[in-house]
C-alpha cells in the first residue's frame, strides 16, 4: 500500500546500465492453486500472486514471471513492482510517446501496437524491431535528435539559471555595500560636526 512516508516510493528509476531499452513490464495478480493445500482440503484452494509479464520494446513474446521473486535479482523490476504495489497503476519509465511533439496520432498508436511506450525506448530500438513498422529508422534517428537536444537545453537551462542567482546575489551585495557606505558616510558627517 501507498506509504507517503517511504522516501523510498518517490525515488527516480535506477540507472540503466546499458543493457539496452528498458523492459516494457505489465504487472497483474493472477489466482495460482495451491495443489498441496487442495489435496489436504479435497477442494481446489487458490492464493493470489503477483505476476510480471517483461517485452522488449519491439518484441510480440513476453515472458512472465513471478513478480516477487523476479523483483529480488532485477533492480529496474523492483522498483517498478514497488511502485505497482503502491498504487496498482503499470510504471511507464520515461516520455511517454504521446508527448513527444514530432509524433502523430497514428504514429503513437503503430509504436504501442510494437510495444515501443516511450521515447527513450524508441531511441533505443533494437535493429529486429525496426524491421517491423516502416519508416521506424528514421524516427528511431529522430528521437536519439530530439533526446540530445533536450539534454543541450538542460544545460543551457540550468546555467541560466545558476547565471540568474548569482546577478540576484550581486545586487544584493550592491545594495548592502550601498547602505554601508551611506552609513559610513552618516558617521563621517557626525564626527565632522561632533
């Protein structure tokens, strides 16, 4: 459940670490029976499970595990599981295709149809996925444009914005070294006239 209190729940995904696009992964709870309890009772006695299914993007097989178990020796799955059990809503990790302005309706709607959610997971297609939409190597190309165009405009930002503080704090001391001085200056009068 939801804990508003676990820093943990509002960390940012782990780093990828190179292995290629992330996973597209549909959590779900499916009924698993529990034969050696069955047989004790005479009856078919089930237990809920959570269970992930894991595409790659580009891929049509998607392989399903036991979620639990598959979320203790991949971190990426146990965050995302983490974060499925909080709010039981599926864990999309980057832009989301619908957003990315170059992309049309239809376009959006051939991606998914692909298993490709997300721009990050576009950027990285696989060479066998871009085999399966026609022209999904020049979006692929325009993607990996668009993600280095916008991490040039992060920095960009950020030094304006740093640029920005530090005027602030360069009037600011203006401003106190001119009370200084006038006070200075007030004092000067005072021991003139004293």
């Amino acid at each position: 459940m939801f804990d508003p209190t676990d820093d943990q729940f509002f960390m940012p995904s782990p780093q990828n670490t190179g292995r290629g696009p992330r996973p597209i992964l549909r959590f779900y709870i499916e009924p698993v029976e529990q034969t050696a309890l069955s047989a004790q009772e005479g009856r078919p006695v089930y237990k809920d499970v959570d269970m992930v299914g894991i595409t790659n993007p580009g891929s049509r097989d998607e392989h399903v595990v036991n979620a639990e178990k598959k979320a203790k020796t991949d971190e990426y799955i146990a965050w995302a599981y983490k974060k499925w059990k909080a709010t039981q809503e599926q864990v999309v990790d980057g832009t989301p295709v619908e957003t990315v302005p170059f992309l049309g309706k239809a376009v959006v709607l051939e991606l998914k149809a692909i298993n490709i959610h997300t721009l990050e997971q576009l950027a990285l297609a696989p060479e066998p996925a871009l085999q399966r939409m026609m022209g999904l190597r020049d979006l692929k190309k325009k993607a990996e444009a668009y993600m280095a165009a916008a991490k040039d405009s992060a920095v960009v930002t950020k030094m304006q914005h740093e640029l920005s503080q530090r005027d602030h704090e360069i009037a600011a001391l203006k401003a106190s070294m001119a009370q200084m001085s006038a006070r200075f200056d007030e004092m000067q009068k005072e021991q003139a006239n004293g």
